[in-house]
C-alpha cells in the first residue's frame, strides 16, 4: 500500500469522526501541533487520554455502584474526564460528561448511570476509532522512517 | 387561589349588598318612625288643647249658672223674706226665672223650696192650700224639718210641693249646702222626668242678720230655704261641645271622682270608646269643693298618619339606595381596574422576564451555533486547500464567504445580546487611534478600489497618538460605519474625520445639524462653485461641516496654535469626535428615526440590494454609548450620510506611551524625517489628507492647485532647494493629471535640474483610486499608489521609490508569529492535574518556542516555584483536587510577598544580574474550560493576571500573555 493511500484513509477516517461529531475543532489542533519535532504527538495524547479515560471510566462504574453513591466524588471524575476529552477534541465524550455533570450536581442516581453507560458507549466507539487511527499512523511512520532509509 | 379570592370577593360584595339595603331600610323605619311619633305628639298636644278648652268652657259655663243661682238666692231672700208681706210668688218666680233661662244655659230649671220645722207643718199647709208631699207623691210622713217646694220654674214645675228632703241626694245636698253656705252638688244620678243623667245644684238662702264668721249653727239656724237646679249634664255638654270646632273627632267622658276608687260617670259612653293609647285628663272645678269632677278627652279614631310619614323616608330610602348603587358600582369600577392593573403588572413583568430571556436565549443560541460553524468554516478552509476545479473552489468560495458572513451576523447577535444583558464591558488599555484607523481603511480599500471611490482618513494633530480605551470596540464602531458607507456608496468618497472635540465647537453643532436633514439645501447651493463641492471627492456631502470652509478653520487653528498640549494642564480625559462622510444613496427621511433600532433597515428593499441585517448601527450606538459618547447623523437621500460619534478616552501618561508604542502599534519607518514633498491637488481637502499621511512620516509638505503652479513655486523657490539636500517628492492626484502630462512635466522637470533648480530629478508619484486608473499613467512616473493612502502603504512607496534600505523590516503582525515573540525561550510552568490536558497544553506552548515544564498538581507547583525560580508565566488549571489554582495561586502571592518584604527591608539580597527586578510576581493566568463562567474577577480576586481557555484559542492566548510578557526579539533563535 502506497503511503498516498494510507494517507488518505486516515484523512477519510479522521473526516468522518468530525462528522459523526465524535471530534472537534480541537483535534486539528492537536494535529497542528504535531510536527517534526514531536512526530508521535497526537498518538501520545491519544494513549494518554485513554489510559486515563478507561481508569476514571471504572472508578466511575465502581462509585455509582454503591449504595450510597458519594456524588462530589463522581464530580470531580466526571470533570477530569470533560476536561482531558475536551483537551484531545472528543466532542461526543466531552457533551455525555457535561450531560453527567448536571445529573451529577442533581444527585441524579438513575441520569448518572444511564449517562455513565453513554459515556461509555461513547467512549469505546471513540477508542476503536482511534485505534485505528493510531494503526494508520504507525504504518504511516513507519513508511517515513523506510523512505528516509 | 384564584377561585378562592373570586369567592371571597363575591361575598363581600354579596355582604356589601345586603349592608346597604339593611342600612337603607333601617334609615327608612327610622325615620318613619320619627314622623309617627312627631305625628303623635302634635296631636296629643291639639288633643290637649281641645280638651282644656272644653273643660274651661264648660267650668265657666258651669260658674255662670252658679253664680246666676247665688243671684236667684239673692233675690228670694230679698223679695221674699225681707218684704211683709212677701214680694214674691208662684208666678212671679216662674216668670223671673223663665225670662232669665238664657243666663243659666246648664240648668235646665231652678226650684225654691222653704225650710219648714214640723211644728209649722200645718200653718204652712194651710196657707199654701197643699200637703207637702215626699218624691213619691204621697203625703210626707211626719219629719222633724220639711223642704217643700214652693216656688218652681216652669220646666221643673212638677217638683211643687215635694220635700226635697225625702230625696237621698237632695237631702243630703242640702245638709251639705246649709252648713258650707255654699252651692253643693249632687253626684250624678238618673233626673226624673228625664232620666237625664245629671246633678242637683243647691244653694242655700238665709234669713238675713248672719254675721260674716257665723258658726255651722248659726248657719244652720239661719236657713230660710234652699234654692236648687238640676244640671241635665248629659244633654247640656253636648249641647256645649256642639258649637265647638273638632267636636267630631274626639271623644269625651266626663266623671265624678269624689271617690276615687270609683268614678261616677256623669257625661259619655259607660264603657270609654275611641282612641285609647292616646287620651288627657282635665280637672273640672264646678265650685263644690266637696266634689271632684275629671274631664277625660280622646279621639274618636286614631289619628291618621300624614303621607309624607310615607313619602318621606321613602324618599330618603330610594336615595340611600342609589348612593349605596353608586358607591357599589365605583368600588366595582375601582375592584376591576385594580384588577386589570394586576394582570397588566403581570404580563409587564413576565413581558420583561421574556425580553430576558430572549436576551439570553440569543446570547446562548449564539454562542452554540459559533461552535459548529467554526467547524463549518475549518472544513471548507481545509476543502480549499485540497485539489479542487474552478468550479468547486467557487462553490467552496462562496460557502466560506457565507460562512464567515453568518459568523459575523452572529457575532453581532451575541455582542447585541450581550450588550442588552449588560454584560458588555469596555476594556481599559492603551492603542495607537491612528494604526487602527489605517487598518480599518485598509480593510476596505480593495472595495473602494472596486468602486473607484476615494477613501480617506484624516486626524487632527491634537489627538493624542496613544489614548486608553478600548481598541476593538472603537476599531469596530469605525468599521461598522465604514462598512456601511462602503456598502451603500457607489461614487464619491467617504471620509473619516477624528477631532478632538474641544479644538472645534463644531460637535455641538452636531445636533441641531441633524435636524435639519435636507432642509438646508439653500445654504449648501451657495457653498457650490465650479458645479462641485469642496468636499474630498468634489461631491456633495450631506453634512457640509466637512467641507472646506470648515476645514480650512479648523487647519489653520491647528497651524497657529501648535501644540499646546504639551502642558501638564491638559484634562485626563480626551473626548473625540469622529465623523464618517460618504457620499451615498442617504437614508430615507421617513426612516431616519428608527436607523438605529436593532433589525431595521431603511426599508425592504434596502436588504435585497445591499444585504445585512441592520443590526450593525444599533450595536454601534449601544457601544458608543458604552465607551460614554454619543451618535448620531445627518443624512439626506441621494446625496450622502454624516454620522457624527464622540468617544471619551483617557489619556496616556508619557511612559505607557512609550511602552505602547513599541508593543501594539507598529512603528512607522522613521526614515523619512525631513524630507520634503509638493502635492499637487486642485482638492483642499484632499490635499489635506495627503498632508496629513506625510506628516505621520515626518516629511514636509508644499501644495500646489496645478502642475504648472507648481513648477512656478519650484523655479521660484529654487534658492532653497540648493540648501535642501533631501529629494523630492511631487505626489499628483489624478485629477491633475492628463495625458500626455508625463512627457511634459518630464521635460520641465529635466530642465529645472539643468537650471540647476534642482539637485536632482524628483520622483513623481501618482496618486489614483482605482486600479483601472493605474493602466492610463504614463511611463514616466515612478510610482503609483492607489488609495485609499495609509502611512504605512505610504512609506512602503516612497522606500521602494527611493531605494531606502529595509529598515530592519518587520513582519506584519500576524498572530502566531507574535505568540512566538512573545513566548520564545520563556520559561513556562503549566500545572493541570489532568495529563491529557496538560501534554496539549505544553506542546501548544511549546510550539511557540516556550520552555515548558509541568505540574499535576498544586504542591507540585508550589515546590517548583519555590523563590529564587527561573519561570516567566505560569499557567494554572482553576479545578483540581487537594490544592486548586485558586488556593495555589494564594499560596505563591504569599510566598511572593514574603520575598519581597524580605528585598526591601534587607536591601539587596539578591545581588547580581537580577537587580533590576524590584519584585516578584510572577504572572499566573488562570486555564479555565468555561471562559464565560470565569469572570476576570474572580481570577484577580486569588491573585491571578488573567486567564485563557482551555484548549488554548491562539488570539486569546496571545491577549493574555502580550499583557505579560515582553517579547525578546533576540532569542528567536
């Protein structure tokens, strides 16, 4: 495979993620910022956001699983995982925590779980996505590093 | 609730009725009452008025037949027993008394009858030819004493001869009447004959020789006889009662009451009949003090009620009610209006809760839509950079021309709404009013260019070249009005005219100007000469304060009085005044009163030929009425628009305008100082315009109305350019120019210089507004610059027509490039507890040069920053767990001001290269995701400088740090 089409395919995919609006505006950021100097920028940011995301995510699930739920807890998380989806331009996970976090703020038991498995949902549908996208990437490097050899 | 207060309110009113009615008809018995009573006392007192004038007259009647008897007795002692013989007989006595009837009207006949002892019994029989006979008619049975009857009148004349002693009352009568001396009656009883009721009168007659105080005995003694008269009472009252007025309305009874315990009735009906409630009672006095008699008087019927007992309370009654109607009728009058002004209250309040929340709703709306459409607007950036034929492009094109347009309508949305929010605030720094006003000209000069309109900016030299205030609303008010006189102006110019408002009084003529909107066309006829007006373009202008005799003052002002404003005395606060001129089509004159209403256009069709929302100038009012000024505008139809603003800004001290000057406004080259040029320029105002844009570059200017006037001036003033060493600039207006006119003015400029006029050849400079003017010059001109003239564009011609160095020439401002002077080899702290955000937040950073290091949290930071540190800027996430920006930030200004206490009390402590840093502050700017939420506030309350948005918004984070920061242009590297 030609590195024009694996090109292409990440663009087609990175395209259709803005416009299933599973990304924003931030993300070409993101891209922008990647460059020479830091090739695997976006990759890093990615695995990053998921380690971290897929941690809070069972934190989250662990809280709203108790009896009594301690919902200042399940704020912060919540905030952490609005804050660290908005940094990567994951609009879809960022507008599910906003949703979250106005359950949350109502004590809102049953809106947080349904809102938890939606981030969820989002999340994973984000995540084979950006799996991927990274898998593109990666070829793409690697195609560089060859043609540079 | 509702229901409830109807309820209630439909008893009380229900109460109220009942109130009012129970009043009225208490009133109504009230008062009727009052009139019976009244009524009742009026007749009880006609009732006693009639009934003592009974008993008087029937007492006085009674006296004078009393006092007639004693008369009678009188005349029987004398005729009788004083005459021997007597005087006096049967016949005689019945004549006399006869005749005298009349004087006793209560008597029905009077009798004498003589004492006779029984031993006189028969002497007197025997004289008088008759036994003396009891009431029986019989022969009297023997008694001690006799009263026979002699003498009689004729109505009474069958009691002759009858002892009057055998009769009970009689004789008890006369007992009586011979030991008082005086008249005595009987108590009533049954009269013979005619079963009258009635009484007995008898008077007793007496031998004469009595002495005045003669004893019972005596008395007794002297009796000769007794005279008596039966009072038929029954008949005689009603006879008396008769003749009186009223008789039949009452009743009468008369009584004897001699014993109390049981009245004798003498006179009326035995059972009492009439009126009973009602009666009075007169004392009777018939001259008997033994006897008491009682007149009781009443009426027949009970006494009628008047009618106005009826009427009047009636009356009262209906007008009670209708007062009480009318009261009743306003307070439901009243009850509904308040009522109507409740629900009104309510629908103003809830009118003002939607006014608010369409307000918000906008502002929300807004915002939300901004965001999708940057993504729009980013797709089709990116969609134009991929290989695309003409076609497509020109549909990407014209996409992102729409786009942009939307995004700027909402953008104006948003600052409407906001403004109506009060959310709106007005920053405080200082700005270079010149540089934006260049930009905004060069913002539209490629329009003007298209429309060959000539665009022009002039500003007084008293404006000072660095005020505070606010740059962008100022810089989008400018571009507001010049956009739409852009838009709305096909020929002629537009012109911009900034005065400081107290070197011309000519801004409180603004109003009264702009009530005259096309009425003054008289006084403008005469300003024109040569069928054009001395305005910038020669057309004429709606406000004629722009034209040259207006000018010209206000140039010469400024020539005579240089610079005054060096003095310390000069205000704080500078208020300018800012007009706008165009030439265009105007504004209707019916729509001149509602321009600056939000979404008003001047009419429909306005919308359809030149686009927009008519949102602009409703904004722009509101802002210039935020920034302390006021606008407004002088317009007339196909002629042009005027609008007028004035701006208050403060004033700069002299080191933030040093500092200023080298951070926001990009220098002008200064490479130009003493130079000199000629314009030539049959246009005053322009001329002034072209003078004004030279003077920015520090060249000397000469005007000249012609080439030829200005090659006069040149040979003229030859000697001096021999001094002047500097070249010179001839700058033409195309007006001046014709064809051919390079060759010419060639020729006569070569043969200046080899008149030695000249050092060397002038360049000529061309000045056009279009570009289709550009292709007509002639080859021998040097250069051309199309206008609109900026100083900047100026100075770029004249070094390129020079061939001046590049002094060291900057790139334009463009903000990445200025983020990475700015941010370059800056040490940078960035602390966010999220890893994710905080790698994108260092390799952004990064990106412009910064070095960068990271905290996850806010002990981490602390330690780091830990004095002496080596970061210039700190950025802090607000929202973290166990120490948040806020505290941290908190902590570090302590740590801070601890340090610097420490500085200043033991003078330098810290030696060395740092020493010129007085003190530590370190600027920290606050990452926040939500900027709208996160007011500037509540950033400075903990200490902060700032904030930015997370992720970072390049123009923002630029804003941020240029306040910071101080670029270092050396270490680009």
């Amino acid at each position: 495979m030609s590195l024009m089409v694996l090109r292409e395919q990440l663009n087609v995919l990175v395209n259709s993620m803005f416009l299933e609006g599973l990304l924003d505006a931030q993300f070409r950021q993101l891209q922008m910022l990647q460059d020479a100097s830091n090739p695997g920028f976006v990759a890093e940011v990615i695995t990053l956001f998921c380690e971290d995301s897929e941690r809070m995510l069972t934190e989250l699930t662990k809280l709203l699983d108790q009896a009594v739920v301690d919902y200042q807890k399940v704020d912060a998380y919540v905030h952490q995982l609005k804050g660290s989806s908005s940094s990567v331009g994951a609009q879809s996970v960022k507008l599910s925590c906003i949703q979250f976090k106005q359950f949350c703020e109502e004590n809102n038991k049953e809106g947080c779980l349904s809102e938890l498995n939606m981030v969820k949902h989002q999340y994973y549908s984000l995540r084979s996505k950006f799996e991927t996208m990274l898998q593109l990437e990666q070829r793409i490097q690697a195609y560089d590093s060859e043609q540079q050899n | 609730m509702a229901v409830g207060g109807k309820r209630r309110w439909w008893w009380e009113r229900r109460a109220a009725v009942v109130a009012g009615v129970t009043i009225a008809v208490s009133v109504w018995v009230g008062s009727h009452c009052y009139f019976r009573r009244e009524n009742m006392a009026k007749a009880e007192e006609a009732l006693v008025s009639m009934c003592e004038e009974r008993a008087r007259m029937i007492q006085d009647q009674f006296a004078v037949s009393v006092n007639h008897v004693h008369a009678l007795a009188i005349l029987i002692s004398t005729f009788y027993y004083q005459k021997q013989p007597p005087a006096l007989d049967q016949e005689t006595f019945a004549y006399y008394t006869a005749k005298t009837a009349f004087e006793r009207p209560l008597l029905n006949g009077v009798a004498y009858a003589e004492r006779i002892i029984h031993s006189q019994r028969e002497i007197f029989e025997t004289r008088q030819g008759w036994t003396i006979m009891t009431m029986k008619r019989e022969p009297s049975p023997i008694q001690d004493e006799y009263a026979p009857v002699i003498y009689s009148q004729e109505t009474v004349s069958y009691i002759e001869a009858i002892d009057m002693m055998s009769g009970e009352e009689d004789r008890e009568n006369i007992l009586r009447a011979r030991a008082t001396g005086k008249a005595v009656l009987t108590k009533p009883f049954r009269l013979l004959e005619s079963n009258h009721l009635g009484v007995v009168l008898t008077f007793p007659v007496y031998r004469s020789g009595l002495p005045e105080d003669a004893t019972v005995e005596q008395l007794v003694e002297a009796t000769a006889g007794y005279l008596g008269g039966a009072f038929d009472v029954e008949s005689l009252v009603e006879n008396l009662l008769r003749q009186l007025a009223g008789n039949q309305e009452i009743t009468i009874n008369v009584y004897d009451i001699t014993n109390a315990s049981e009245p004798l009735i003498m006179y009326g009906p035995q059972i009492p009949e009439g009126y009973m409630p009602l009666s009075h009672v007169s004392m009777l006095d018939f001259g008997d003090p033994f006897r008491k008699h009682q007149m009781h008087c009443r009426y027949r019927e009970k006494p009628p009620l008047p009618l106005s007992a009826i009427t009047t309370p009636f009356g009262i009654f209906v007008i009670i009610m209708l007062g009480g109607y009318i009261v009743f009728a306003a307070k439901n009058h009243y009850d509904n209006v308040k009522e109507d002004c409740r629900k009104m209250e309510e629908l103003k309040v809830q009118a003002e809760a939607a006014d608010v929340a369409k307000s918000q709703f906008l502002a929300t709306v807004s915002h939300e839509i901004r965001t999708p459409m940057n993504g729009v607007l980013g797709m089709l950036d990116m969609l134009l950079d991929t290989d695309l034929n003409l076609t497509q492009k020109d549909y990407a094109q014209t996409a992102q021309v729409c786009g942009k347009a939307l995004i700027s309508l909402i953008n104006e949305v948003l600052d409407r709404a906001k403004i109506e929010a009060g959310k709106l605030e007005i920053e405080a720094v200082p700005f270079d009013l010149r540089s934006i006003l260049d930009d905004v000209i060069s913002l539209f000069s490629s329009k003007s260019r298209e429309k060959g309109i000539e665009l022009a900016v002039f500003v007084s030299d008293k404006v000072p070249e660095v005020v505070t205030g606010d740059p962008g609303r100022f810089r989008q008010i400018i571009t507001n009005l010049v956009g739409n006189s852009v838009k709305f102006t096909e020929r002629g110019h537009i012109f911009v005219q900034v005065l400081l408002a107290d070197n011309s009084d000519l801004g409180a003529d603004g109003k009264v100007y702009s009530g005259l909107n096309g009425l003054s066309q008289s006084e403008k006829v005469q300003i024109m000469s040569d069928c054009t007006f001395d305005t910038l373009s020669g057309f004429e202008a709606a406000d004629t304060r722009n034209n040259w005799e207006n000018f010209k003052l206000l140039l010469s002002d400024e020539m005579f009085l240089p610079e005054v404003s060096t003095f310390d005395k000069e205000p704080d606060i500078v208020t300018l005044i800012v007009s706008v001129e165009d030439t265009g089509i105007g504004i209707p004159l019916r729509a001149q009163d509602r321009v600056f209403t939000p979404f008003m256009q001047a009419d429909s069709s306005t919308s359809r030929n030149y686009g927009g929302t008519g949102i602009g100038l409703s904004i722009t009012k509101c802002l210039v009425e935020l920034m302390g000024g006021q606008i407004n505008f002088t317009s007339r139809p196909n002629v042009g628009s005027t609008f007028t603003f004035t701006a208050v800004f403060k004033r700069c001290n002299k080191d933030a305008i040093a500092d200023t000057k080298r951070t926001l406004s990009e220098a002008l080259p200064t490479g130009f100082k003493g130079m000199k040029a000629f314009i030539v320029d049959g246009k005053p105002v322009r001329n002034a315009v072209t003078r004004y844009h030279l003077k920015r570059l520090g060249i000397a200017v000469e005007v000249a109305n012609t080439v030829k006037m200005m090659l006069n001036s040149l040979t003229r003033q030859s000697s001096n350019f021999r001094a002047g060493r500097q070249p010179y600039i001839i700058l033409i207006e195309k007006d001046s120019w014709y064809t051919g006119m390079d060759v010419y003015l060639h020729n006569q400029l070569l043969l200046l210089k080899q008149n030695d006029c000249v050092l060397e050849l002038p360049k000529v400079i061309l000045l056009v507004t279009c570009e289709y003017d550009k292709m007509s010059t002639g080859s021998l001109v040097d250069t051309v610059i199309i206008k609109p003239l900026r100083a900047s564009t100026v100075a770029a011609c004249l070094q390129q027509v020079l061939g001046m160095e590049k002094q060291q020439k900057k790139e334009l401002s463009n903000g990445p490039t200025n983020l990475r002077n700015l941010l370059a080899g800056k040490n940078i702290l960035v602390v966010d507890d999220n890893k994710v955000n905080l790698r994108v937040a260092a390799s952004a950073l990064k990106k412009y040069g910064a070095r960068v290091e990271c905290a996850e949290r806010g002990k981490d930071a602390l330690l780091l920053l830990q004095l002496p540190h080596k970061f210039d800027a700190c950025f802090m996430d607000v929202q973290m767990p166990e120490m948040d920006g806020f505290e941290a930030t908190r902590q570090i200004r302590l740590m801070e001001s601890k340090a610097n206490e420490q500085i200043s009390n033991g003078g330098a402590s810290r030696e060395g290269e740092d020493s010129m840093i007085v003190e530590w502050h370190l600027p920290i700017l606050a990452m926040t995701a939500d900027v709208i939420q996160a007011t500037y506030e509540e950033c400075l309350k903990c200490g902060m400088d700032g904030y930015v948005s997370k992720p970072f918004e390049e123009q923002q984070l630029f804003q941020a740090v240029a306040k910071f920061l101080v670029s270092k242009p050396s270490s680009d590297s």
